[in-house]
C-alpha cells in the first residue's frame, strides 16, 4: 500500500486541483509500480507559508516582495 504526501505552500489550491493531484498521483502508482489503485494513499497538506522556512526564515519573508 503506497502512502503519496504532497506538501503545497502558497497560492491556494481548488478541490478540482487536489483531485487532479489525487487521481494522476494514483494513475501512476499504477502505471509505474503496478500497484492496485484501490490501495493507494494520496495526502494533501496545505502548508501555511509563514509555517514552511527556508534558510531560517519563513518563506513569506523570504519571497515577498522588494519595494
């Protein structure tokens, strides 16, 4: 039983989107590693950019941008 987490940060993402995600990401377990698609776990974790760092700072710092 594969686990797939896919971590996204920054603008937000739609139900459709995560679906997609979801659907393709199961799509190829099956293709690429012949795993039965009733078994796979797919994760989505919406990360808040102020909760993600890079370089000891948050990424909203990091990329916001320079006036």
């Amino acid at each position: 039983m594969p686990i797939v987490t896919i971590k996204l940060t920054g603008k937000p993402v739609t139900q459709a989107q995560k679906n997609a995600l979801m659907q393709r990401t199961n799509t190829m377990l099956q293709e690429v590693l012949d795993k039965d698609p009733e078994t796979n776990w797919v994760i989505i974790e919406e990360i808040d950019t102020q909760n993600w760092g890079i370089a000891g700072e948050p990424v909203t710092k990091r990329f916001a941008p320079v006036d």
